[in-house]
C-alpha cells in the first residue's frame, strides 16, 4: 500500500477502501433489516400465545 500511495495512486486506494466500507454498510443493514423481520415475528407468536392463554384461562 505505502509503494501505492508513494507512487500517486492514493485515489485508487481510496476508492477500493471506500468500495469495502460501502459494502461492509450493506451487509450490516441487510442483517439489521433480517433482525427486525425476526423480531416481529417472535413478537406476533408471542401475542397470540398470549392471547390463547388468557382464553383458555378464562375459557
């Protein structure tokens, strides 16, 4: 990398660094965005055991 920069290419190691960043970005999101569809369906089963409780309960 240091003969890279030396040699005045600084702006292509900038951009394959950026080029990994970006991608890093995207596969964190993605993760985030395949948490949040998992919550919201622990968060639904919950509910209905809830709710089949509380029938049964008082059923």
């Amino acid at each position: 990398m240091r003969e890279t920069i030396y040699q005045e290419r600084v702006g292509h190691v900038l951009a394959l660094k950026m080029d990994r960043l970006f991608r890093d970005v995207q596969i964190v999101l993605g993760s985030v965005d395949e948490l949040n569809e998992a919550l919201a369906l622990i968060s639904t089963f919950s509910t209905k055991m809830e709710e089949h409780w509380i029938l049964r309960l008082n059923g």
